[in-house]
C-alpha cells in the first residue's frame, strides 16, 4: 500500500442534480484522462460511488496524487456556476463517514481541501475542510 499524507475533500463544480455517469464521461471524453478523478463520489442522496481503489493513484492534486486519496461530493456551485457549499445533510453524513474510515486506515493522513494546497486557485471544495474536519 502507497503511503497516503492527505485525504483531500473535493466538490464536482456542477449542479447537485449532475449524473455520476456525466462526470466519468467528462473525464474521459474531455478532458482525456486515464484514471478518474476522486476515489470515491457522493450523489444527492449521499450515496458513495466507489470510482478507484485506494491503491490506485487518481487526478486530484497536480503533484500530490501519488500521496493522497480523494473524496468528492456531486455539486459546489450555484445556478450561476459561482461556488457554493451544496452538501446536502445525506452528503455531509457520507463525507464524514468516509473521512472518518480514512483516518482509522491513515492515522497520519492530513484532511484538507483541494483549495488548501499550494498553487491551487479554485474554491473546491466550496467549504472550509480544514477547519470543518480539524478534530477528526
């Protein structure tokens, strides 16, 4: 097993309503990726779709993903695309559920937004990670 320094949290930066299926594609089709994005993927209704392997190294972080598994929730922006928290209370509930798992597995594994690491200019995953996740 590869070791994991951070469970970065992510949002899709799409409506909450988007389709896993619509994403997968937009990765492979448009942006010609290999492997998906996130590791695991929360819909509307807090269903967690498992995409890869924790062993599997994604495209997260540019430059971290080799030392990092990623969590998503479907959504982050409002109906103008401007960011926005959207976590539904089922999404919440998952993404805990996932990030505390994680840290069983990865005692040492910092928790943070992709927006918390360096060189990153976006607002994913349109929330404070850092600071919602600290104490876990």
């Amino acid at each position: 097993m590869r070791e994991i320094k951070y469970i970065v949290i992510h949002c899709t930066a799409t409506q909450p309503n988007t389709k896993k299926e619509a994403i997968l594609n937009y990765w492979k089709n448009t942006l010609k990726w290999k492997t998906v994005g996130y590791h695991r993927l929360i819909d509307v209704n807090g269903i967690i779709h498992e995409l890869a392997k924790y062993e599997q190294i994604t495209n997260g972080v540019k430059g971290y993903n080799s030392e990092s598994i990623h969590f998503s929730y479907i959504g982050g922006v409002d109906e103008a695309g401007k960011p926005k928290d959207t976590r539904t209370a089922k999404q919440k509930e998952s993404l805990l559920y996932l990030i505390k798992q994680a840290k069983e597995q990865f005692p040492n594994a910092i928790i943070q937004g992709h927006r918390d690491f360096k060189g990153v200019v976006k607002a994913c995953p349109s929330f404070d990670a850092k600071n919602e996740y600290k104490n876990i």
